[in-house]
C-alpha cells in the first residue's frame, strides 16, 4: 500500500513539474530494482564482450601441455595455477574461452536482432502507411512466419544452408524476429494514422511521404526500439540453441556457448562444469535483457503506469 501510495505521488510530482514521457520513464528506471538488475547483468556482459581478447589470459585455439598431460577418457583437469576454470576436453583454457564465447555471443545476437529490425521496420512501415492489398499481403506473410514456432523456423531456415556457418545462425535468427518488428510496428502506424497531428498535416495538403516520414513513424518507432531489448534476449537463445544443434558455426577453434555446451555432453558424467558454466552464462545474460527489457516496456507504457 505504501508504494503504490509513493508511485501515486511521484506521478503527480511529474506531472506538476512538467516532465516529458522520458524524464518520467528515466525516473521510474531508476527506482526500479528489476531494471537495476537487468541494466548490471547487460552491462557487465557487454564489458567482458567487448574487452574479451585483453581480459582472456590466453587464445580459444590454444592447447596446453601442462593441461593435455593429465587429460585421460576419463578425466579433464580442474582448475589449477594459472587456469582458474581448468581444462576443456582439448588441453585448452576454458575461462580464455568463456570470455571470448562472450564476444561471439554478442556479435551474433546484436547483428541478428539489427537485421530483423531493420527488415521489420520496411514491411511493417509500408503496411501501416499504405493499408489496402498491400498491408493484407505483407500481413499475410507475417502470420504465416508468426505461426512456425520460433526456435522451431530457425532451425529449418539453418538446415538449408550447405554448410552451417556463424552467418547462418543470424540469418536465420533474424528472419524469426522480422514478423515480430513488423506486426509491432505497423500496430503502431495505423494508430498513428488516426492521430490529431497526422489528420491535420493530410488535411493541410503535406505530401504523404513527408506524413509518414516526419509525423507518423517517429511517434511509432518507440515500442518497436523497447521489443528490440527483449528480441535481443531471445536471439541469443536461438544462436545458441542452433549452435548446441551442430547448426551454428563447426569450427572448433571459435570459442561460442552453445558449441561449448554441446561439446561438453560426452563429458556431463567427468566433468559437469564444461556444460554448466556456459549454462548458465547463456541464463544470465538472457535474464538480463529480459529484464532491462520488461522493465523499459513498464515504464514508457502510459497504459501500465500507477
């Protein structure tokens, strides 16, 4: 009761100050500690991806003798001076190799989601702008992709590639968030076409290229940069799921978290860490855009604010 009562209050406070949307939204972020917690998780992320190759003490291709020499069918060496996450099964580092996964991670997760945006964006704008045949095609298509599972999509698009590749995996991954970015946008441009702004500059005799331009997609693009946050999520997933398929990239010497976590299920009875730190490396990072986008989508929702 007590902090709805304090919500209540530092609404009225907004609006008695005059506050925009953003600098409202920006105060919610702030007290909010679902979105501390996701905006730490994604930065720390984003920290260790970018900084990956000065951070890893070692090369992802790089083999050890002092780690290949206690290497047995049955053993894989644990941490010890020098590598504090010990071996994989190849005699390599495998703390070098989960900052570097941490790097191919966010590559191919940010890419795939940039690309399906992007694409979602064209068909959802044309379809909101023009309405008619043209938005029933496109929307058409939109339900045919929406109706395949996701996951599900981005394996049969990954399985048609002859050879499995990183490129593969954000093509594929893209191609399941473009259904996504497209109904969401052009949800938003037929409510902007509505809009008492939008009325004014046709009835003013604006050209409608400039109408849709300058008027309508800048006031609906907001939802679809908050969707983008969560895609991100799950994009990441996806990657790593086609990975853990052997439908990602094969090379062995490419450090990426879900190949990890398949090479490490011949070893799940001697060594459970191979599987279990990329685990929940993927769980972290997954939960933390989650989150940080949940939290974006409360808190520019006027819908949603107490």
């Amino acid at each position: 009761m007590t902090t709805l009562t304090q919500r209540r209050k530092a609404r009225i406070d907004d609006l008695a100050a005059g506050h925009s949307l953003g600098a409202q939204a920006w105060r919610r972020l702030r007290r909010d500690p679902v979105a501390i917690t996701g905006a730490v998780l994604v930065g720390l992320f984003v920290i260790v991806a970018v900084l990956a190759p000065l951070l890893a003490p070692h090369p992802a291709a790089q083999s050890f003798p002092e780690l290949q020499q206690d290497l047995r069918p049955g053993s894989v060496p644990g941490p010890q001076p020098g590598f504090p996450l010990g071996s994989d099964q190849l005699g390599r580092d495998f703390f070098s190799r989960m900052i570097l996964a941490a790097q191919q991670t966010l590559l191919v997760g940010v890419l795939a989601t940039l690309i399906g945006l992007a694409v979602g964006m064209v068909i959802g704008a044309v379809a909101g702008a023009f309405g008619g045949w043209v938005d029933t095609v496109l929307m058409r298509v939109t339900d045919v992709l929406l109706s395949v599972p996701s996951l599900l999509l981005a394996i049969s698009i990954a399985a048609l590639a002859a050879r499995p590749s990183q490129t593969t995996v954000i093509i594929a991954v893209s191609i399941v968030s473009v259904p996504i970015f497209a109904r969401l946008l052009r949800g938003s441009m037929l409510a902007q076409r509505e809009s008492d702004h939008v009325v004014a500059a046709t009835a003013l005799g604006v050209r409608r290229r400039a109408v849709v331009l300058r008027h309508m997609l800048p006031n609906a693009i907001g939802p679809v940069i908050v969707q983008a946050t969560l895609t991100l999520a799950t994009s990441i997933l996806d990657a790593a799921a086609l990975s853990f398929l052997g439908l990602g990239d094969a090379d062995p010497a490419r450090a990426e978290w879900g190949l990890m976590l398949a090479q490490a299920q011949t070893y799940l009875d001697v060594r459970p860490a191979l599987a279990v730190y990329p685990a929940i490396a993927i769980i972290v990072v997954a939960l933390g855009f989650t989150l940080l986008g949940e939290s974006l989508r409360e808190a520019l929702d006027p819908k949603g604010r107490r």
